[in-house]
C-alpha cells in the first residue's frame, strides 16, 4: 500500500483525520529534527482536512528523535484549534520534543514498540564554553548535567554551608573549558521553561489532571530519569509515570502503524546509525543525489523537506610521519536544502 492508503486505512479504524510528521534520525546532513518551520506546513495541512473550522478527531502519526523544544507548544495548540479531540500515534520514536508533542495529546496510542524519553534538553549560545579540539564549536551543556552536579554536592556529600557551595559554583565555572555565568543563566532559563511549557501540555488536556498529577509527570519527564537515553515504553508511562493518556494501540491498529511506519523507514532511512560518504558514491568518481529528510503528509497532501549533496572523490595529501602522500578521500556539499 502507498502512504495515502495506509493512512485512509488508519482514518478508517480511528474514525479520525490523520497527518503524519516524521524526522530522519540518521546522522550528519541526512538527519532532520522537530524544528520550527513546519508551523507554516500544517497550517496549510490543517486547512486541507477541516473544510468547516473542525473535526472531531485528529489524529498525530509521529517519529522523531527530538528537536526544537519551543516547536511543541505552537504545534499543538494549533492542531487543538481544528478538533474537539487530539491523539498522538506513536510507532516507534517519540523523543525529546516529539515526547512533549505527545504529552500534550488528550490520548497517546503505543504499541510494544513505541517510545518515549525524557525531555531534558542540552542548551547551545554563544556563551557556552568552546570546544578545545575545535574552538569555532560550542560544547552543549545539558541542563539535568548541572542540576545533577549540585545536587550531588548538597545531597551526596551534605553540603550545606554557603560558603563551602560557593566555592564548588567557582570552581564549576572556572572548569577547564570555562563555563560563562550567563551559560548558566540561560541552563536555568531552559531548565524552568521545560516545565512550564510541559505543566502547559498536560493541562490543556480535554480531560482535566490533577495538579498533584502534573508535577508528578514533569517530575518524573525532566529530572528523575537521570538520563535522556533513558527510553519508556507504555506499561511504565502509564502505570509507574503516571501518564493516563497512554492507551495501547489493538491489534489491528497496531498492525497498520507498523505498516506505514515501515514504509517511511524505507524511504527516509529511519533508524539507520551511520552515514558514509564513501558508500553513497560507490565506484563512481562524482554523483549527485537527493535526500528525503522530513515528511508531513494527510491521505491528499504530501510535503516533503529534500536534502540534495554532490559528492566528488579527490586526491589530497596527508601526513605520514616525515612526508606528505597522496590519499583518496570522498568530498561532500550539500548543495540544497528545501520543502516540497
């Protein structure tokens, strides 16, 4: 079956309208994250399946490793404005800031597959410190990292005294490399904004939590997983997380999520863990070739964000001990970058 088919299939056994949003999880410049300029996109998705202003029923199909952690607010309170019910489907991944879109669904549909993880994020401006191997890069500093550091001090050790946590604040900002004072302000910033933004999601449910409840899950979502490679699947989001949105998908929905999610694996390349310029050339000595990295896509309309790179293979030389010898290395541009 095509996409629009699996999709019309789904409508079918949900009796909802779906779009499907998904991001490549593959690295280098094939990779794609939740970022902000699919706003415009399913705007346009939106008006395509609500002829009327409303429907009852939207339903989000979603697999993304993360991303841009303001997006999901804006997202979500724009797919809520077209339906009295809003749903997030969940394949496999829903990372980071594809777990905050899902969070702020009224019903998170999951198989044994499906995923979520903690939505602690890693902060980058300019007065982060500078990579010592590379000093044009700056290195993210994670947010639950620091917190996790001063609580080790005060709870760990029992540091209490000021001036004793004073003296473990200098010599954290004075670590090798540097770390700015106002990096540490926008770690707060982000740390307090998370929350907020997650208390949001979870009270604009159709259903109302109980505050107790939410602080529970944003608990439990940003600080005391401990780690953000910490993956969950249904039985613990919903029984020890307290997540009650999380309903397990039947087995027939079940099956055709995992047919369409199967079909955008193939053609985005989901899951795949590395990215080898040499492999995409071949035996060629110069190609071109273009990359779906980001689908949106409802039964009628499909947008698609298209990365396209020229790769050359060349001769350069590199150090070998005394002398400089001619070696063959495999160059790559990317030459465009756009939605479809």
């Amino acid at each position: 079956m095509s996409n629009s088919e699996l999709i019309k299939k789904i409508e079918g056994l949900r009796e909802s309208r779906v779009l499907t949003y998904i991001t490549s999880d593959r690295p280098g410049p094939v990779g794609a994250r939740v970022a902000p300029d699919v706003i415009p996109l399913f705007s346009k998705q939106l008006r395509e399946i609500v002829s009327d202003g409303k429907v009852q029923k939207i339903d989000l199909f979603l697999y993304s490793a993360g991303g841009d952690t303001m997006v999901p607010w804006r997202l979500v309170s724009m797919i809520r404005e077209h339906c009295d019910q809003f749903s997030v489907l969940v394949p496999y991944k829903a990372h980071s800031a594809a777990t905050m879109i899902a969070l702020g669904a009224d019903e998170i549909v999951m198989s044994n597959l499906s995923e979520l993880s903690p939505i602690d994020p890693s902060t980058a401006n300019v007065f982060n410190p500078s990579d010592p191997n590379n000093p044009q890069n700056k290195i993210p500093i994670s947010v639950e990292d620091v917190v996790a550091y001063f609580d080790l001090a005060k709870n760990k050790f029992s540091i209490k005294s000021d001036e004793d946590l004073t003296k473990i604040f200098i010599k954290f900002v004075e670590a090798n490399p540097q770390i700015h004072p106002l990096a540490l302000g926008n770690v707060n910033r982000t740390h307090n904004l998370i929350r907020l933004i997650a208390k949001r999601l979870l009270k604009n449910h159709n259903s109302p939590i109980k505050e107790d409840e939410i602080e529970k899950i944003v608990g439990y979502f940003t600080e005391k997983l401990y780690s953000h490679q910490y993956f969950i699947g249904r039985h613990e989001a919903r029984e020890e997380l307290g997540v009650k949105t999380v309903v397990n998908a039947p087995a027939e929905l079940a099956e055709a999520m995992s047919e369409l999610y199967d079909s955008y694996q193939s053609e985005v390349g989901l899951g795949i863990t590395n990215w080898n310029p040499e492999l995409e050339l071949g035996e060629m000595s110069q190609s071109k070739k273009s990359y779906p990295v980001a689908i949106i896509e409802s039964n009628n309309v499909a947008n698609k964000f298209e990365v396209s790179i020229e790769f050359r293979r060349q001769q350069v030389m590199v150090q070998q001990g005394q002398a400089q010898v001619p070696q063959e290395q495999v160059s790559f541009r990317v030459t465009k970058q756009e939605w479809k």
